[in-house]
C-alpha cells in the first residue's frame, strides 16, 4: 500500500511563472491529506487528477497568505459538488475568522457540508488527530506568526515497520525539529533561500538549503525534499547542490512531483 | 495605439483541467483595466507577463467565489511588491466584507497601498468612472445576485472614431443589455450552457451560445468572445458553432488569447 507526498507547488510568498505555492497531498495507504492550501490549490488538484473528495483532514502550518488564500475557492467547490462528509482543518487560531468570512460570504446558502476547525496551539510535540492509517503530532516551529510542523506516523501493519513524514514550512532553524521527527523516512522541507542569503533567512525566520541539510542529517531522516523557494532566484539546481552538499538524498519538491516512501519490512531489515 | 482583451481564463463555478476562472485585462492605448478576479488570476498575470503594478482598477461583475476569490492574494502580492499607488475595486456592494477580512487577516500589518471600494449599484445604464483613456459604464445583468455588466468607451482621438468593449458575466438575456451597448466593437459575453441546456441556463440565470449571440446581433456590435463555459462540457468548439450560426464573427476567449479592435479613421469610414 502507497504512501507518497505530491507536490502540488514549490513557491514561496510570491509566485513565480509557472509555480504554483507551496501545497502538498499526503497519501497514506488511500487516505489524502492536504498539506496547505494557497492560491490555486484546487486548480492544481484538478489538473493532477486528485479529487477533493478524497480529502478530510487540511492541516494548515501557518495563517500566510500564501498558505491559506486557496481555502475559499476549494471550500466553495466541494459545496458546489454537493460534498455531504465532513471536512477538518487542523490550523493555527485565526482560521475561524477566514471561515466566518466564508460563510458570511455565502449568505443565505449553507455548505453542503460541516466544516471544523481544529486548532492548533503547542509549544511542544502534541499528537493532534488518530485516524485508521496514520497518527498525526504538530510541533511548533520558528517563523515571524505562530507555525505548526505536521508528523505523520503510519499505523503499524503486520511484518513491516511504521513510516512516517514531516512537513516543515515556513521555519528558521530550531533546536528541537531533529528531535521531534527523529528517523522520519521522508522530510519536506523549506528552503526559501540559498546560503548566501543567510542574513535574509534570518530576518524572515526561513531556512536556507544548507540549514534545512542540517536539519535533515540532524534527525536521521531518509530523504530530504526541498521547497518554497523565493522567487529572488531564477534557477532552482543551486539548491539541490547546496543541500546535497551536507544531505546526499534530497530532492526539489516542484510541482507535480510525486515521491515514494517503500514499505520495509521486518525480516529485510533484520537481515 | 492598442485596444486589447486578454483571457485570463474561461471556466464558470467548477475550475476544469488546465482552465482558469473567468478573468480578462483590458488594455485601453497602455491603461490595463482587470475585469473580474477568481482565484489563480495573478498566477495567471504572471505567466502572461503582466504586471499587477500596471492595474489600477478593478472591475468585478458580482460576488460570485468564481469572480472574487483572487482578490485576496492578489492584493496581497501588490503589497508584498510594495505597492504604493492607490487600487480601485469598482464591485457591487458587499465586496467590503472582504476587503474588511484582507484588512484583519494582515493584522498588525498595514498595505503598502490604499484600497478603495466603489460601489456599483444601478437599475439602469450609469457612468462610473472617467479616465485619460476611457469611459466606464455598468449595467445590471440578469443573475441570481445583483451582478452588472461594464461598456469601456475610448476617450475620442483626433481623426478616429472611438472604440468600445463590454463584458457580460454572469447573465440571462435581459431586453436592454442590446440598447446599452448599441454598436459595441468587442462584446464578451458569457455562454456557460449550449442550446440543448436551456432549461439549466434559465434555472441558474446563465446564456446559452445561441443567446449570447443573439445579444451580439441585436446590439450589432463587431466581434463575439465567448466564455464561462460550464465544466460539464469536455470540448469548447461546438459553442463557436452554435454562435456563429447567428453571429458569424464569434471567437473562444479561452485561456492567454488577446483580440484586438483596430482603429478605424474617420476618413477610412467615411470613404
């Protein structure tokens, strides 16, 4: 059984030609989550094939624009497709205001569908949601507005061990991400700047490559996907080189890429 | 000098694979004028290489999501861009709930730019707005929430005759809509339903092919653009058949096409 994370966009703030904001879809064993959801979310869905009725858990990192924006129209168009099955954000506090607007917007017409919104607030690794495939833990992280990191941990099946998946943005370094996700098999990421931008990284509260490397190497993970670029740079190669410099195994998460956590099993690791 | 309509987009409510929300950007001798704005619309400026910087006024038909949703981003990047000329939203009222919601999500933050909302109410045919270039006219439309159509007439130039475009979403066929833009040189309406759907077009107020069609014929204007077409429809051409059977000079405003109203000397005309 699959467990993948598509990237539905690699931008930061900004947009870029071509580049859609930084989004994922998490699949764990046929179960969707969506990781984010700015502008031109749903559109990317669509053109990838995912329906939005797979999806009913949003985890929100942080009330960005750039994260968030895309929640109405996707809102709208599940009302639109008559959606009867629940749908649950997981965000920061302030997301109400977003959904008070929706449905003040709406007017006289009532979704289709019940919408909750689950805050997250911790200044500390917190399991948020069980759910028959995977738990799911938030951690704080280390931005300008209060940020959520997501840990997903499959449940356990016979003869195999859990994977699992973390999702960082947007975040300057912190101390006890490794901790947090130690031996996470995939990691996305930010990366919005480039070592030489070190100053601009800290003064935004963004990672450069080389720290999210570090990050990675700190936790043990498996492999390494990199995201959220600033639209400053033209090329995105630079950034693969600067965080394979101290993390080999890492890749860009770009747009419509899909990438693959294998299943290992108990006697071939004990081999 | 040009006059041109770009297509941003020809999708109605539900987004298709690889198709934007319905938007357009009028240029009017350098003036861009931004008609409409569904969520991915600055995604798709930016792709065209149009620069939000060079838009000072906004022109929204109704407050549909599929018209509006883009708003929010949009504004956004303009500020992100630190923006510092003012942007006019000329809406129907109610837009002010959103721009109060833009205002509170941004917190302490303030826009680098002010937004001004201009009201758009009327019964009847009303100038708006009076530039170097042109002047803005609108109309109420025939939809399920108050909705208005807009005439851009060029401002005279020595020795040709002015130029004119209008732009109807979303809208049934209303009587007067052909008398309010007598003449027009580019009219782009919507046609969310082909003929074989007209119990659909007028339960949900929209036009068929055919009654968009009809409307270019009785206002006698110069060229159809077609668009808003419903997601139920896999291929587009058999609305450019179904209107060109009344109004031969029909076109697709499907996604990144730009038309062009040449100008027309007066002595040309009056040879």
């Amino acid at each position: 059984m699959p467990l993948t994370l598509t990237s539905l966009g690699c931008a930061s703030a900004l947009p870029a030609r071509d580049t859609y904001f930084t989004a994922h879809v998490l699949n764990i064993r046929g179960r969707l989550f969506l990781l984010d959801c700015g502008e031109g979310t749903q559109l990317r869905l669509r053109q990838l094939g995912i329906s939005t009725g797979s999806i009913d858990h949003v985890f929100i990192t942080h009330l960005h624009g750039d994260h968030v924006f895309g929640l109405l129209g996707m809102l709208s168009t599940m009302h639109l497709l008559n959606r009867k099955q629940p749908l649950y954000i997981h965000a920061p506090g302030g997301l109400e205001k977003m959904i008070a607007f929706y449905f003040d917007f709406l007017g006289e017409r009532k979704p289709s569908f019940d919408i909750f919104h689950e805050t997250v607030q911790t200044d500390e690794f917190l399991p948020v949601l069980e759910t028959d495939t995977a738990d799911v833990y938030a951690f704080p992280l280390n931005h300008s507005i209060p940020a959520y990191g997501y840990l997903f941990r499959e449940r356990p099946v016979r003869k195999s061990y859990p994977r699992s998946v973390a999702y960082c943005t947007d975040t300057a370094p912190r101390p006890e991400i490794p901790s947090w996700i130690k031996g996470v098999d995939l990691l996305f990421h930010e990366a919005t700047f480039l070592e030489q931008d070190t100053v601009a990284a800290a003064k935004y509260l963004h990672s450069t490559a080389r720290q999210a490397a570090q990050t990675a190497l700190d936790a043990g993970a498996g492999q390494l996907l990199l995201g959220h670029f600033s639209s400053r740079y033209k090329e995105t190669p630079a950034f693969l080189a600067e965080a394979r410099d101290i993390f080999p195994n890492t890749e860009l998460s770009t747009e419509g890429r899909t990438f693959s956590v294998p299943r290992r099993f108990i006697q071939a690791a004990a081999e």
